[in-house]
C-alpha cells in the first residue's frame, strides 16, 4: 500500500539531497524520562591503535542499518507520546549516540547516561537508592562486545538495559547483568536450530568459522558442544580475524581456506558479522575453494555487503537461520516524511532548539554523516532491516514505566520512577505490540523464534526465499532448496580423512569420525599395529618429531677433540707452564733474600702440589666412570690444600711477628725452620681424613642422564652427598680463612716488602671464584659441569700465580737490586718508631 507514495518520496528527495539536511539533529529530544540509545551509526574506526590521548574517535564510513535502527527508536517514542492509552500525560524523550561498533565509543554516551539527571557528573556515593541518572532506561547496544562492556556498567545502578541485536549466551546470567534485557533470541537457541538443520539432512562432518569476537567465539564455543552431543564430528574449527587492515588478517584468511580445502568437507558452519564474513568469502572465491553449503546466521546473512561480492553464486549454495520479526507499519512512511521535513529550515531551527535543551554539546557524538545522504541512499536497506526488536525494546521500557507509575489508560499520576523501580516490572507481566504478544523470560531474553532462508538466483537477482521454520522444532520445505550439485539434490558429508606415517587419530568428542592427524611428539613413534596412539620410546632411545621408529642415543660427555676441550687444554699447558718456569726459577735463586723470606723450600712444594692441581684437569675430559668421579674431588682437595698449608705457615709467622712481637721468638722456630714441614704434614693428613669421610658418606658416582638431552645420554658425575662435599672442601676454606685473617691488616714499612700482601690476594681470588663455583656446579648437570670444574682449577692457580709468585719473578729478573738482605730481612716485622714518626 505504502509503495507508491514511498516511490513519490525517494523521487523527491534525491533530488532535494544536494544540500546538507538537519537528520544528525533529529537523535535528541528532552522530556520528562529520557531513553538513552547506543546505535552503530558508523564503522571502520580510525587506527585505535595509535592513540595516544584519550581524544574523540572518529568513524570513517556511515552504517546504514544501524540508522535505521536508530529511526526505528525514535519512532517508537514518536508513536508512545502520541499515544492516548500507554504513557497518557507523560512525554518521552531520548538521547541517542554513535558507537561505532567500538566499546571505547559506547563508553563514552554510557558514562554520559550515568550522570546525575541535569549535570555532567557522575555523583561517588555510598547509597545510589535515591540517586537520578539523566536516563531512566537505556536501548542497546547491538553487539554482545559492546553489551558485555556496558552491562556492567549499567548494572551497577540497576538501569534498565535493552538489547535489540546482542545474542551472546554469556550474557543470559542474570547474577552477573541483572538490568540486561534482549529482544533477540540467544545464540544457544540460533545453535539449537542449526543443530537440527544438519541432522535433517544427515551432515555430520562439517566445518566450522566464526569471527574473533564476542559474538563468533561465543557462537561457535557452543555449537561446538552441542554439535558433540549430536553425532555431529568437526573437520575443522577456525577463527577469522575482525581487524582486517592487520597485515596478518590476509595470511590467516589465505591459511583458513588451505585448511577448508584439505579436509574434504562440503558443509561450512559461519558465524560472524558482515565484514569478516565478506573478507572470508572473497578469499573463498578467489583461492577457488570448491562449491560448498554455506550455513549461516542474520549477521551476515541478510548483509547487501556480502551479497554483492563479485561472483557470490560460485560459493555453492547458501542457507541461513534469521529471527522472526514482524512488520512495523507506517515506518517508512515515517522514515520518507522525516527526510522530506529534515530538508526545511524551520522544522531544523526547532531541532536545534530542542537540542539546545538537551545540552547537547556536553558530548557531540551524534551521526555528523547523516546530514549527507538521501532517502535514495537509504530505501534498500530501508527496505529489507529488521526495525521490530528497536521497537519491541522501546515499547518493552514504555510498558514497565506504566506499570510503575501506576498509569491507567486516561492518565498516569505525576510521580518520581527511579531507574531501578522499573526492573521488577520488566520481569512482569507479557506486553503486546501491534497485537503480538511479548515478555522476558528468566534469562532475560525473548525467543521469537527463526525462519530458514535460502538465497535464491534468478538472473543474477539475489532473493531471500523462506524454506523452513524454527520454534520449539525444524520444518523444512526441501522442494524450494536448489543445492549447487549436478542434480541440485543435498550433498552428502563424509571423512575422507587419511594420517600420514608418523602421524596418528586423535579423537575428538566421542565420535570415532570426528579425529585430527596429530604428529607423533618427539620421543614416541608410530606403529602399524596401532595408529590411535603413539608408542614411547625404551629409556635409552629416542626419536624426532612424525618419527616411525626410534634411534638409539649417543654418549656424551666433554670428548678430547672438541673445541671447547682443546681451549681448556690450551690454558692448561699455558698455566703448567708457567708455574715450572716459576719452579726453576725459584730453585735458582733458593738462596737468595726473596725466595728464603717467601718460604724457602716451602715454595716449591706449593708449586709442585699447584702443577699436580693443573694436571688433575685431564680427569674431567675423556668418558667418565664411577672411579674417576671419586677421584677428582679428593685430587683438586688435597692439591690445594698442599699449597694452602704453605700459606698458612707463612701467615702464621706474620701473625707472631706483627700481633705478639713478645711472644713469638720462642714460637718463631716451629714456622720458620724443618718443624714447619710438620706443620704441612698435619694439614695434609686432616684433609687426608675428611676424604675418608667423603668416600664413607657418599663420593662422587656416575650417572646417566636421558633427559638433558634430546638424542644423547649424558654422562655426568653427579655429588651424592653434599655433606660429605662439603666437610671435604670445607678443611681448605677454613685454611684459607685463617690466612686471610692473618694477613689481611698486615702494614709494612714503605721500605721492606709485604710478604703478607700477596697471600691475601690470593686468597681474595680463590673465595671469589669458589662463590661462582659453588652457584654453578649445583645447577649445572651437563657438560658444562665438568668444563666449569676445570676452569675453577685453572682459574685458582692462574690467581695464585698471578698474586703471589709472579710478583716475586719480577723482582728476581727485573729488579736484582731489590732482592738484597735489607729489603726482604724482616720484612713482616713492623717499625712502630718509623710509622708513628
């Protein structure tokens, strides 16, 4: 009926659309309760991502539906304010915003519908009961990410909140989002029927897509489970990106149509919105993914985007569930009529007046881009949109404030309605709209149920053709549905699957169909007699990833040929080397002032005992056993304790000398003459006993270790008891403590040599590299450990070379003039009357 005089209107106004109209203004009425809105009056956000300042977030392009739905909210309140019998005496107003399909837009409008009624802030109290949002309800958003974001916040005061497109099940617990409502149906009662479309025709091996978001993860997580409990097996399941000016969304898509392809399936399940749905079926068509049947869902389904992709009909055949809506007459009418009043420059100026008592400028997010299009730009969407679940919601908050302002169908009394009163009466009682029947189940949402479509080509024409019903069961009209097949009859829907060697069925759910070709991890392998599982490998095998038989591992250990060895070796020899040539030179100049004043004979027992400590290397590199694991601690404790015992009795006789000069001629003789070889040999025979200690509580042992290493068994000594280590070790520290109490404070006279200098340091060195040794070697169970023990040896007589005797080599070859009786007799003594002078 209305066709002709829509055609007239559309004629009309692309014609006078040549200058900007006044629609932008058209989204804010005062009244005496305002009805906020959050519609998608646009999309493609500017680079979130490069924000830097909290700053307004602009859209790019204009989204027609979401225009529509807006027009649909303020028809609504238009119709109810004319209205006699609903709200008679009281006005509605309403204040509807952008958000851009982005939650960092609806947040914006949301805070702003929190704010106390009048002001522009938001008010911190302990008590909200009294407290007056500037909106008594609040009409969307249309996407379950966004209602996730603002049922939250709109709980928290108990604002009424009326979803017209948010199907997300996690948004049916009512704990959490108590004053979330919906007039949509559930994605859980959307996945029951695509359930039922599937067994109807017999399809249990299918594909599945959704989009990464709220809506397509959340969709496709309980299909998913549901579709198990059905016999239903999936080939594949993938996630498609939303983002898609992220250089990586164009590989994924690419990745998701290999895998589409490579299981054989003729079925693919989609959920997702307009766009990621469009990006998918442009890549189908031009990667030549075979025809296939296209189930899927009112997000994308009806879309004239995806519908007027090049070269759709090659996709196969596409089915789909969208919701049941009625009609919602005289909407474009109204729609026609605003454009033509949005042209008039008084029906604007009122516009603006009531925008100027709106206060309007406290947030300037309504569709700017809406002064700029037509009737003509809008009339296809205008057309086919699905307004009813707008108008449910609005007439949904209408019928709960009548009930709780007590209003009859004369009047309603002049009375304060908080924002939270009206909750008990949107869970009351059905309401009726044109004459259908409405109310909020327990889970706060209605169920109106969903028709099956077919898209339909005649000509290159697209119709959307119903074929089928959904309510509490399926009825399909399978005569209508032309499937893409040679005989346009259903295809069917088999696993033509087959594993690779290496690879075996991993089952998933409880249908033997349903499997993927998972690779053998490393260290099992794939038998013939059982291809469900993989076999672990013996203890002494191993074997790569996809593998259908195991190796057997290779020894390691720190071998004589590698590089790292003959580094070692290098430094070895160096250090062996030096300390000879130090032991030469020493038995040469045996009788002079230094060497007697620095030990005498003593001196070259240390150097032999450090040769001895250098050599013991070679017990760390080569195949160990249990007998060279016992071996090694007790050589490098002896050995240093060898040449520690020396430095004991030389710091002994500092500390006579220095600390008791009264005492120490009679004591002088067991430090300074043969008795201090007794000395030696005490020390040597306590470290003797602590190794029988150390055998007696638990040595060294070998142990082979499969583990560490991939593809090789790893000997390794390893400490049995650390006890037993420590109390063998031990006997060397508190040697070397004793001498580095003695020597430490030791002062000489600028004109004698500090003998007592150079044992400090060499003892300075050896406690700073066993603190290093000691946090290495207990970690360490590779070859590393025996690099890190031969490198502690080297690097402790390097230090003791280093600090005590290459200092002495100095003063022998270069500086003859100082190795004299007056320079080194007596040296640790101190001249009290020199220093204090």
């Amino acid at each position: 009926i209305m066709v002709p005089d829509l055609l007239l209107c559309l004629s009309f106004g692309y014609a006078a659309a040549l200058k900007p109209t006044c629609l932008s203004a058209q989204f804010s009425r005062p009244g005496d309760y305002i009805i906020g809105g959050l519609f998608p009056f646009g999309m493609d956000t500017i680079n979130l991502t490069a924000r830097s300042e909290p700053t307004l977030v602009v859209c790019e392009r204009l989204f027609v539906d979401g225009l529509i739905w807006a027009l649909g909210m303020k028809f609504a309140i238009d119709q109810i304010n004319n209205s006699t019998s609903l709200l008679p005496g009281v006005k509605l107003g309403y204040d509807i915003y952008d958000t851009c399909f982005e939650p960092v837009v609806a947040l914006q409008p949301s805070l702003l519908f929190l704010t106390r009624n009048g002001t522009a802030g938001i008010g911190v109290l302990c008590n909200y009961t009294h407290y007056q949002p500037r909106v008594a309800a609040v009409i969307g958003p249309h996407k379950s990410d966004l209602c996730l974001v603002t049922a939250k916040l709109f709980s928290f005061l108990l604002i009424p909140q009326v979803s017209y497109g948010a199907s997300s099940e996690r948004l049916s617990n009512t704990e959490l989002y108590p004053s979330f409502y919906r007039t949509v149906p559930s994605d859980k009662n959307l996945v029951a029927a695509v359930v039922l479309l599937l067994n109807t025709f017999g399809w249990n091996w299918i594909a599945t897509i959704g989009s990464d978001d709220e809506y397509g993860r959340g969709a496709q997580g309980l299909f998913l489970s549901t579709a198990g409990n059905h016999s239903i097996c999936i080939a594949f399941e993938g996630l498609i990106p939303t983002d898609l000016a992220d250089p990586k969304a164009q590989n994924q898509l690419e990745d998701t149509i290999k895998l589409i392809n490579n299981t054989k399936v003729n079925i693919i399940v989609l959920f997702a919105f307009s766009q990621p749905a469009q990006a998918l079926l442009e890549h189908s068509i031009r990667m030549g993914l075979s025809q296939k049947v296209w189930i899927g869902t009112e997000a994308w389904i009806l879309s004239d985007i995806a519908a007027s992709i090049p070269n759709i009909q090659s996709i196969g055949t596409v089915l789909g569930f969208i919701m049941k809506a009625g009609t919602v007459p005289g909407f474009q009418k109204y729609v026609a009529d605003l454009f033509t009043s949005v042209q008039q420059d008084q029906f604007c100026q009122e516009s603006r007046e009531f925008n100027h008592h709106m206060n309007s400028d406290v947030l300037e997010t309504h569709c700017k881009e809406c002064d700029h299009i037509s009737l003509h730009d809008v009339s296809s969407t205008l057309s086919r949109s699905q307004i009813q679940p707008v108008y449910v919601a609005v007439y949904s908050v209408a019928y709960a404030l009548h009930r709780a302002l007590g209003c009859t169908h004369r009047a309603c009394p002049k009375a304060s309605v908080r924002s939270w009163q009206l909750l008990r009466f949107m869970n009351t009682l059905p309401f009726k709209v044109n004459g259908q029947s409405f109310r909020f189940d327990q889970s706060h949402g209605t169920n109106t149920g969903y028709k099956l479509i077919f898209w339909s080509w005649k000509n290159g024409t697209l119709t959307y053709l119903p074929v089928g019903d959904y309510g509490e069961s399926l009825y399909i009209n399978k005569s209508q549905i032309q499937f893409h097949t040679a005989d346009q009859k259903e295809p069917t829907s088999a696993c033509f699957r087959h594993c690779k060697p290496g690879q075996f069925k991993r089952i998933k759910g409880f249908n033997l169909c349903c499997y993927d070709c998972t690779d053998c991890p490393e260290n099992t392998f794939w038998s013939t007699k059982d291809s469900s599982t993989c076999t672990p490998c013996l203890e002494h095998q191993w074997s790569p990833v996809r593998s259908t038989q195991c190796y057997d591992r290779s020894e390691r250990y720190l071998f004589w040929n590698e590089p790292l060895t003959i580094a070692l070796l290098m430094l070895m020899s160096i250090t062996v080397s030096l300390t000879c040539l130090t032991a030469v030179l020493f038995v040469r100049n045996l009788e002079t002032p230094l060497v007697q004043a620095s030990g005498g004979k003593l001196n070259l027992f240390a150097l032999f005992t450090l040769l001895l400590l250098c050599l013991s290397c070679c017990l760390y590199i080569g195949k160990p056993s249990n007998n060279l694991c016992t071996i090694q601690q007790i050589v490098y404790a002896l050995c240093l304790n060898g040449c520690f015992s020396t430095f004991f009795i030389k710091s002994l006789e500092v500390t006579l000398v220095t600390e008791f000069p009264r005492c120490a001629p009679p004591f002088l003789h067991w430090v300074t003459q043969r008795r201090a070889w007794l000395l030696v040999a005490l020390c040597l025979l306590a470290e003797c006993l602590l190794c029988f200690c150390y055998l007696h509580l638990g040595p060294d042992y070998l142990v082979a270790d499969y583990k560490s290493l991939p593809t090789e068994v790893l000997l390794v000594c390893n400490t049995k008891s650390w006890l037993a280590f420590a109390l063998m070790h031990g006997c060397n520290g508190c040697l070397a403590c004793v001498c580095f109490l003695c020597t430490f404070m030791v002062r000489t006279s600028g004109k004698k040599y500090n003998i007592a200098r150079g044992i400090t340091f060499a003892i300075l060195i050896y406690f700073i590299i066993w603190i290093f040794f000691i946090a290495i070697f207990a970690t360490l169970k590779t070859v590393l450990r025996s690099v890190t023990q031969i490198g502690t040896i080297l690097t402790t007589s390097l230090g003791i070379l280093g600090t005590y005797y290459i200092p002495k080599c100095y003063i022998i070859l270069l500086r003859p003039d100082l190795n004299t009786v007056d320079y080194f007799h007596n040296s640790i003594k101190e001249e009290p009357e020199e220093d204090s002078q």
